[in-house]
C-alpha cells in the first residue's frame, strides 16, 4: 500500500475546499503587544512588523507584570516541568493554590485544573454524564467541539437543542420527564457570533424540570462579573449553576482549563477521567502565572473597562465605515465575509498590504457561507489602531469587490472617569475621521 499517498489526498481535498490552512509565523511582544513581529520567510532580511487583531489573550495578561514575575518566579523555584502526571509525581502547590483560587472565583467549593480548556470539557462532561444513570444530555446547537467530544465520549443519548432556543430546551425537557436524570450543556458566550446565552432563563429550567447544568464559561471568565467570575457572575446565577467549565488561556493570558463545582463533583471527575488521570499536570510556572492573573482580575477592573470600551469603538468605526459587523453584546466583533476564499483572500490582503493580522475564519470552524474575520481588540489597542484598521479593512473591502452595508451606528457608551477620553467617541464620526484624529 502507499500510505503516502492518502496523506497528500487529505490534504489535496482540504485545498480543493478551500479548508487548507496556513500559519502564521508570529512573535509577539510581549511589552509593545499588540506590536508583533512576521517573518513571511526563512530570510530575515523580509522580517516585518505588524499590529495582531486576532489575539485571544483578550485582557493582555499574558504580558502583565505581575503575570510574568509570577511565572520567573516559580520557574526559578520548581523548575520548568511538572513532573508527570500528579498520581504519580504528586501535586505541586502552585496548583493546589491555583485550583483554590478558581474555586473562590466562582463561588463553588472545589476546582480541578487540567492542561486545557478543551481537555476539561471533554473530561468533565463524559465524566459527569457516565456516571449519572440513563442520563439525558440536552446540548445548544453551537457548542464547541470539546463540549460535542465530551458529549460523544460519555456514551449518553443527547438530544440539541436549537440555539439559546428556551421553548425547544424546555420542550425536550418536559419530555424527558422530571425523574431521568438531565444535564444541560452550553456556553454562556458563543465566540464566532459573540451572541450570549439567556443563562437565567435556563438556570430557571433546570429548576422546574429537575435538571443538572454545565457551562462553558472560557470566553467571558476573567471579562465579565465584578471579579472576572464570567456571564453567570454578571447575571448573579453563579450559585445557582452546577459546573462551571473556563480556561485560562483567554482573560487570564497562561494555559490550561479547568472545572469548579461541589467537592463531590469534583472528586468524581479526578477519581475517573482518563483524560485528567493518565495526563502530565500544568507546570509550576504556568500554574503560578495563572493564579497571579486570577488574583489581579478579582480586584482589578480596569482591564475589563478599557477593553469593553476598545470593543464599542472598534465595532462603531467598522460599523461608521460601512462594513458588514455582526450585531451581538459581547467584546467579539465578527466582520462577514460569506465565502471562503475571498474570507482567506482578504487576510492575507491586510497582512501583506497593511501590516494588520486578522486570521480568515472558515468552515469546519463556522458553517459554509458564514466565512468571517473575528476580530479581538484588546486594552492594548488604541484609537490610533482603530483608525488604521478601519482604513486597511475599507481598502481590502474595495479592492476584492466585497460587499458593504448602509452604516448603522450608535452612541458609545461614555467611557469609566479613569479612561482618557477619545475624540472618536461622537457617533457621527466616519472611517475618515478616525484617521484624522489619529493623525
């Protein structure tokens, strides 16, 4: 047999779908974020400067002060590595003290760490759901893939439920009957759209029809709450949800995920996940890192404001200028495209052109024809990076004959006392006039 050959098959058809995709090669800095730098080729001579827009480390923590003397730190005391898995090599307190903090952050009595936010979904869910008897898993119809995996390993029936669709979910739940037992899984915030979940509405449901809940909380923790708790904090359901699912490589700038619930819960996931079991812990340094970020973010809210507010203006100017934004209430500002070569065409157009990096988004990420760039600004980016975004991104538009809309726009929120105030924040103002301010 060739094996090769149905290697370069795979990828061949990929292309032919235009799915194929290329990385690329990027270093950030982290003292000048959201400053990078791209190196096109091998030849260093071709080594460029660029602005990332696309960055999931949507607070900047990854750069903060107190993030990276924590992790020197530890690095320095414990070393680089964890040991091995933490059956075998043990728990090093950095983790323990990490997990303590995320339990505190959520308001549950205990936490598990794992070296992902997707392992974690796929651990605690299949986990969870296989040791309920004949359990019933009721899944919103855009979760993530870990949370499909860990829905598919628990060998549970599911059933989806349309959309932050209540009379659906409720449907399927009265007909589930209030004695099976039931495990509702969502995300308080859908990252592509940026829509969020009515996650009262489904605490209420849960109630009335007996109903465990899990949720995935990994892009709203550290951004929304009073102390970066997520949605459920913001909304004051916390208390009121059974697992709450985050990671700590998007608010909280490091790596991992991790599960917060009742002591039980907890102890049932570590005690039977393979996932979690047979998996080298989080090392020292990112452990440390980690829990610096969360400690900051409980009593910090500065990065929340400035980048809420970075969120409106980015979406007001795109908006002012015509460009086709997603409406949602989240900080995710999602640019339509609907197709996915001119979506991979217009990346690679503000990158060389514009020295802006915006990755394409593209099936089987989002649904064919939904093809988007998903834009992420960050406390880092200024009005002076709007204004240069919104003048690359009308040029790209032009350029490859995409479409624009009649410009909808809308006061800004004012901004927090702290905040400098922008002249940009008039809603009347145009894509023109942001370059001019920054000028």
């Amino acid at each position: 047999m060739d094996y090769r050959s149905h290697f370069d098959q795979a990828i061949a058809r990929l292309k032919a779908e235009r799915r194929y995709r290329v990385f690329a090669d990027l270093e950030r800095d982290a003292q000048r974020f959201p400053h990078a730098l791209w190196r096109p080729t091998s030849d260093a001579s071709q080594t460029r400067e660029v602005i990332i827009w696309c960055s999931n480390d949507y607070l900047t923590m990854g750069g903060h002060p107190h993030v990276i003397e924590a992790v020197s730190t530890a690095a320095h005391r414990h070393g680089a590595g964890a040991g091995g898995t933490r059956n075998i090599s043990g728990t090093h307190h950095p983790i323990v003290a990490l997990e303590a903090e995320l339990a505190d952050l959520h308001g549950k009595p205990a936490a598990l760490a794992f070296t992902s936010g997707w392992i974690s979904n796929l651990a605690g869910i299949s986990t969870i759901a296989s040791l309920l008897p004949n359990c019933l898993i009721l899944s919103d119809a855009l979760n993530h893939n870990s949370m499909i995996e860990g829905v598919r390993r628990s060998g549970a029936e599911r059933q989806i439920w349309h959309h932050n669709d209540m009379a659906h979910l409720e449907d399927l739940l009265k007909a589930a009957g209030q004695d099976r037992a039931k495990l509702i899984v969502f995300e308080s915030l859908y990252s592509m759209d940026g829509d969020i979940a009515p996650v009262r509405e489904i605490v209420a449901l849960a109630k009335k029809y007996n109903a465990m809940t899990y949720v995935d909380e990994v892009h709203a923790v550290g951004m929304y709450g009073a102390r970066g708790g997520g949605i459920c904090e913001r909304d004051g359901v916390m208390a009121d949800i059974d697992v709450i699912e985050g990671t700590l490589a998007k608010g909280f700038g490091t790596l991992g995920g991790y599960i917060a619930a009742d002591a039980n819960i907890i102890d049932a996931v570590r005690s039977y996940a393979p996932s979690f079991i047979f998996t080298t812990a989080l090392p020292p340094t990112v452990a440390a890192g980690a829990m610096a970020a969360v400690r900051h973010l409980k009593t910090s809210s500065i990065e929340r404001q400035q980048h809420q507010h970075m969120a409106a203006l980015t979406k007001h100017a795109l908006k002012a200028a015509g460009l086709p934004v997603m409406d949602n209430q989240s900080h995710i500002v999602p640019v339509m495209v609907g197709d996915a070569e001119q979506c991979k065409a217009a990346s690679d157009l503000l990158l060389e052109r514009h020295g802006i990096y915006i990755q394409p988004i593209n099936y089987p990420t989002v649904a064919m024809g939904t093809e988007r760039l998903r834009i992420t600004p960050t406390p880092r980016h200024t009005k002076d990076h709007v204004a240069e975004l919104v003048e690359a991104m009308v040029d790209v538009w032009t350029s490859l004959g995409l479409k624009f809309v009649e410009a909808n726009v809308h006061p800004l929120p004012k901004r927090e006392a702290h905040s400098e105030s922008l002249t940009t924040s008039d809603p009347r103002c145009s894509y023109v006039d942001m370059k001019r301010a920054a000028e």
